[in-house]
C-alpha cells in the first residue's frame, strides 16, 4: 500500500512537468496593420520573396460578387499593393508550388503567377461549393477543402479528384509526411492510407488555420478569436490568445517558420495582426 501511494504521489508531482513543453508556448503581438484590408480572411508567407499574400472577401463570406482580392504586405505590416491581383469572388486558402499561387474561390480553384500577379486558370471545381482551405505537398499535388460539401479533394496537373467526403465541415489542411492533417469536427485529424481519419487532439469549435513550429506541435487558429499551441503527440491543445471579447476574428493564419511569427487575418476587424511565438526548448 505504501509502494502504491508513494507511487501516485510521484505521478501526480510530475504531470505539471509532463505537460509543460506546450504550456510554455506563448504569443507576443508586434504590430497590427492599417485598416484598409476588406475581410481578411487568409495570409501566406513567401519565404521567396520575403512577402505576405492576403487573400480578401470584401464582402459577405460566400458570395460570388466579383469583389475579393489579393493583397501584398511587407513582413512589418505595410501594405504594398491592396489590390495586387482582383476580380475574385470570396478567396480564402492559399499554398504555392514553384511560381504559382494557388487560391480556393468558392467553387474555383485560382492559378497565380507569383512573379507576374497574372491569372493563368481558373479551375471549375465541379459541384464545389464552399472551398475553403488549401495545401501543397513537395510533388505539387494541391489538396483543398470544401467546408459546406464536407469533402477534401485533390488537384494534380489539372485532374481534380475527391479524396475525401463525410466529414464534419473541414477547413484548415497541412501537408505533413507522415499522412494530410484535417482540421474538421473541433479537433486536428491525421488521414491514413486508408482515408481513415485519426483525431490527434481535441481544440475547440471552428478550428481554421493550421501551421507547423517543430515536431508534432503546431499552431491552430479557430475563427471566433481563439489560438491553440496544439502537441499532437501528447494529445493537447493550450489556448494561446483570446480575441473573443474585442471582436476580433482569427482566421487563416500565415508562419514565419524561421523567425517564428504568426501572422493572424482578424476578418470583420479588416487587419492582419503579428504575434511573436516563443516556445521552450
């Protein structure tokens, strides 16, 4: 009985320790932009260029009224070019392969030339209706989510195909080796060989950008204003920022993976706001 106790006592002095990799993480804001974005919904950093793409909805989140843009920010928040490619309808995720920009459109998937700010293709994504996020893996087959259909499909040189339906409104993907991340039904899923999806950790309602910081640990944003250091290896999510009570969305977020900043869209704020991430080692 003694052994028995003693033990107990050592687990229960050790658990704070055992979870405190994520409970370390933090984020510190460093600058918000002006207000001139118009429902900001998505950022990706090009590490390339060293520039920020914001995709724009100017407008109601679904509608197809022409309306949405593309902008070009500095990494410290200038506004370089509001309306640096136009004419789209409600663009959300972004991912690039090569010299190319690939933006989900409603039921449209956008081609970019990075370089130019041209449309080269707009693929029809048949009987799409609410494309929502995008990834790309390193042979540049784009993987894109349909939050309304509750489908992921994929896009490989002009083929496009269903990889997955009957989900719980999917949004956020990332491309990992080890099998396609899914933020879908309040927590991050791992798709196996068999489409078969693992739940890797529970986060919250409405889980929207996902991006990579080390090891099986990412950083999640959920649209109503919250953000999680999620540990998908210990199975936890730890609440980073909570916007909720100013109004301030956090959408598809973008990563500076080498100096560590989180680039976060605040939607009906119509600002990209920069945060810090500091993790213990």
């Amino acid at each position: 009985m003694k052994a028995k106790t003693l033990i107990l006592c050592l687990v229960c002095a050790a658990w704070p320790f055992m979870r405190s990799t994520a409970q370390q993480a933090t984020l510190e804001k460093i600058w918000t932009s002006d207000t001139t974005l118009r429902v900001p919904e998505s950022v990706y950093f090009y590490a390339k260029e060293n520039i920020l793409f914001v995709a724009n909805i100017d407008g109601t989140p679904w509608a197809k009224d022409g309306n949405g843009f593309i902008s070009k920010m500095t990494p410290d928040g200038k506004i370089t070019m509001l309306k640096w490619v136009d004419g789209l309808n409600s663009p959300k995720g972004m991912g690039i392969y090569g010299e190319t920009l690939y933006v989900a459109d409603m039921d449209e998937l956008i081609l970019i030339d990075v370089s130019s700010g041209s449309i080269i293709k707009r693929e029809k994504f048949e009987g799409a209706e609410n494309l929502n996020d995008v990834t790309v893996d390193p042979k540049g087959i784009v993987y894109v989510s349909d939050s309304k259909l509750k489908r992921v499909y994929t896009y490989n040189k002009g083929a496009i195909s269903l990889m997955l339906e009957n989900l719980g409104s999917p949004n956020g993907l990332l491309y990992r080796p080890r099998g396609l991340l899914v933020l879908t039904n309040g927590g991050l899923h791992r798709v196996g060989k068999n489409k078969k999806l693992t739940e890797l950790a529970k986060i919250a309602k409405s889980p929207d950008g996902i991006e990579h910081v080390k090891g099986d640990e990412f950083v999640v944003s959920c649209w109503q204003g919250e953000m999680f250091y999620v540990d998908a290896k210990a199975g936890t999510a730890v609440k980073l920022l909570d916007t909720q009570a100013q109004k301030l969305q956090t959408a598809d977020i973008g990563y500076d993976p080498k100096k560590r900043i989180v680039y976060v869209p605040t939607f009906f704020g119509n600002t990209v706001t920069a945060y810090q991430l500091k993790v213990a080692k």
